[in-house]
C-alpha cells in the first residue's frame, strides 16, 4: 500500500510524536516544567542542525554574487541599545486579567464583550501594555546602570556592530549579515508548542544596500525566502506570501510580507521579511552619537545604508515541518506513522538493518563506513524488520538498507523508500552513490 494524503495531524498528534520519540521534551519536567520553554533530544537537536544549514546555504545563494558574513552577538544587551531600538517603548502586547480567576489573557486575542473562557464570568480588568522583554541587572549592583535585557530579536546586535563589521570583512555595498541565535520574549501567553514560546531562536538576514536599491532587494529576498519553504520539501499549497497593512506594521517597519504556513490552528507568520529603511542604523548613530555612515565612491557623499531584513524562528520551521510531514497509513495491517522530511532536512539520511544478528559482522562495517563518509546514519539490529521499518518511518528516515540471507551470494542489499515502502536491490559498493543522490 502507498502512503496516504498528508492526516491533517492535530497538534497533540505532533506534541506526542515529538516526546515518544526523543525529539522535544518539556523543559524542566520534573520540577513541574517552565512555560514556553523546550528542551531537545537527539533527534530535535540533529533536526535543528539540518534547518540551520539548509537555511545559511539557501541565504548564501538568494543574491547572484552577493556577498554575506556571519555574525554571532551576545544574548544580552544594555538598556541603551533597546532604548535606541524602540523595544523599550513599543515592544508591548496589550494584555487584560479576569478579576474572577486571574486568568491572563492577550487583549487581542479574545472578545471582551464575552465571559472569561476559564472561569465564565466576564469581569475583565482595563487592556494595559505589557513589554515583553525580560529584564535582568548585569553585575553585582542593582541600580539603573547595571540594567539590561535579554534581546527579543538577534538582530539589533548586527546594526550596533554594522562599522565594525564593515570595515574589518572586506566587504562592499551591498552585503549581508547573518546570524542565527537564541532571543527570548516574556509571552503573555505562549502556546501552541513551539509556534509561540518565550526562548527560542531566530535565523536572520540583515541586508545592507543603498535606498534606491531597497524596494527591488526587498522583492528578490521575498521571492527567494519563499522559494526556500518549496525546496525543503514544504508544499507550496500550504504556504504564501501575505503582504502587511500599513496598520500591521511594526514600529521599524515601511513595508513587510510573511511567509504563511497552513497550520491546524490557521494560517499564521513562518518569516517575515520587513524593508527597515534606515530606521536602525539612524537611531544608534543618534543615540551612541557614532558616525555609521557609508562613503559612496561614485557621488563622494556619505549616507546611511537601508536594510531589508528575513527573520525567521528555526523552532517555528521545526514545527511546520512535523505538521507539513506527518502522514498516516496502514502497513501490514497496523497504523503506520511517517514523517515525510526531505532528506537534507531528515535527522538520519539512513538506517542500516542486518536481517538476523547472524548478519552484524557484514552490516557494521558497511555502516562503519557511512559514517566515516560523513552521513548521519543509524544502525539498528532489535526487533522485527517490520518494527525497524516503523520505527524509522516514524522519525523520517528516507531509506533502509537491509543486509540478508542472499547479500553473501549477490553483494547486493535491500533498499526500501520510506514513502512507497516499495524494496529494491541495489550493490553493496554503490550505496556511498546512492546516499549521494539522495542528498543532492
Ligand atoms: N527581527 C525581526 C523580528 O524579530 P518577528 O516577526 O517578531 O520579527 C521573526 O520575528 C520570526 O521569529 C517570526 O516569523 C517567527 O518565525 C519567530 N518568532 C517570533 N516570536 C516567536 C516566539 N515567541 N516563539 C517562536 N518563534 C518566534
């Protein structure tokens, strides 16, 4: 039997799959946990790997001959940065509490004309602001010098560096600077798993370029990030790119488009792609009173660079790709379960099975060598082949080599796909090939 159409998996099937077999826990579970907060297995660990990488190649090649740097910034930064940012005045959620049950909600999120979804009672405390970043004091004082917060967006470290990066990377206008890193927002409600939680990380572009050029960069990049979802194997008829009303722009912001992805709980912001104008660099150049201008050779003036900006969550496309994955079918009679990664984004790019522990001295050493090779692959000798099949089906390994009876006479092995389940023989000394096309 072939695999089914994609289940329409609920977000409960995704939390358990994610828990069952190692690739999310909750965080601090056995202190009762911390909201919004997950911690990674192996396999989500070796998953997060894989989006960081198709990410920084697939950004390295949206600009024909466009040059990008990395950048790695600290967690923190002072109070002087945020304020310069803007976080620090509009970096709020407007936020109500029941006077009943002291259930907190995000005001814009429910009706307040109706009863409180918890208790029932409607007796709702007036919408206040409420920022969303966490403070902290940096030092053993605690006074209004040592305060400083850990950075909702890893983005303003770029701009504060935008000089040195400039002058110490050889590079010329227009460049990138990319960085992926942790940032954290105090939510007041985080939910849904890993679609809304308080630390997470963010993967982002800042692309340095002259103003007259920044509304036909700001189209390529939002092309090009939309192309991405596509090639990571992200069905196109569960993305697009919605473009923001002037009234859902952020503070920063001239204009914005997001990636939307189809969840179960509706359509909802993957990326956003936002043309910042020169709104960062002129507020830390006022603020810092540091020159972060650019000299333009052609006209002898100096000006501050425009950025166009690609910003998204590696723990929010870790969660697309389970939803955009996960199929269900029957194999042999029982409920089988496959996530259907694309192969650069799968944990294990293969499985290698001998039949019988009679077949262990011959299959090691075929795994052996993978893993040299550079493979992340798995070996797995326990339980019935049928088992081992439905064990990595599950985590989304796209093949399973199968060492048997007839491989001493034939030097051959079994592959099996995990899509079709359909079994072929292929010899032993061009698997190292075969792993090689099923990555390009
Ligand atoms: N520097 C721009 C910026 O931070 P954003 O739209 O607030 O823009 C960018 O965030 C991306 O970061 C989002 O599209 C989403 O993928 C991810 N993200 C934001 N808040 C998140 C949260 N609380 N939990 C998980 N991911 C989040």
């Amino acid at each position: 039997m072939s695999i089914n159409q994609n289940t329409s998996p609920t977000l409960e099937d995704i939390v358990s799959l994610c828990k069952r077999r190692g690739f999310v826990y909750p965080s601090a579970e056995i202190y009762g946990g911390l909201n919004g907060v997950y911690d990674f297995g192996h396999l989500g660990t070796l998953l997060k790997k894989n989006i960081r990488a198709a990410w920084l190649q697939s950004i390295q090649q949206a600009i024909p001959h466009g040059q990008i740097v990395q950048f790695e910034g600290p967690i923190l930064g002072p109070q002087a940065v945020w304020e310069a940012s803007g976080h620090l005045k509009n970096f709020h959620d407007p936020m109500v509490d029941c006077l009943n049950c002291k259930h907190r909600y995000r005001a814009d999120e429910i009706d307040l004309n109706k009863p409180c979804p918890h208790c029932g009672i409607k007796n709702w405390t007036a919408p206040r602001q409420f920022n969303m970043m966490f403070k902290t004091h940096v030092g053993a004082m605690e006074d209004g010098s040592s305060v400083a917060y850990l950075r909702p967006e890893t983005a303003q470290s770029i701009f504060i560096n935008f000089k040195n990066i400039y002058t110490t990377s050889r590079v010329k206008m227009p460049f990138g600077v990319s960085q992926i890193g942790k940032a954290f927002r105090n939510e007041i409600t985080p939910k849904q798993f890993l679609f809304r939680m308080r630390e997470f990380e963010q993967m982002e572009i800042e692309w340095f370029c002259k103003k007259e050029d920044a509304l036909a960069f700001y189209d390529t990049w939002c092309a090009s990030r939309f192309a991405f979802y596509q090639s990571i194997g992200i069905r196109s008829s569960h993305t697009r790119l919605r473009t923001h009303e002037k009234d859902e722009l952020a503070h920063y912001s001239t204009a914005t488009s997001d990636v939307e992805y189809q969840f179960a709980f509706g359509w909802k912001e993957l990326e956003g792609i936002a043309y910042r104008g020169d709104f960062d660099l002129k507020q830390h150049s006022e603020h810092s009173g540091k020159d972060l201008s650019v000299f333009d050779e052609e006209t002898k003036t100096a000006y501050i660079p425009h950025v166009v900006e690609c910003s998204v969550g590696v723990d929010r496309l870790f969660l697309t790709l389970f939803f955009d994955s996960y199929y269900e079918d029957e194999a042999e009679g029982e409920k089988r379960i496959a996530l259907r990664f694309h192969p650069r984004i799968a944990p294990y790019k293969a499985a290698f099975f001998p039949l019988t522990k009679k077949q262990e001295l011959q299959m090691k050493p075929i795994y052996e060598r993978m893993v040299q090779a550079g493979y992340s692959v798995v070996y797995d000798e326990s339980g019935s082949i049928g088992k081992r099949y439905r064990r990595q089906d599950e985590i989304g390994t796209p093949v399973c080599f199968t060492y048997d009876f007839e491989s001493d006479m034939d030097m051959m092995v079994t592959v099996r796909d995990r899509d079709s389940m359909k079994q072929e023989r292929i010899a032993i000394d061009r698997i190292e090939e075969f792993m090689k096309n099923l990555l390009k």
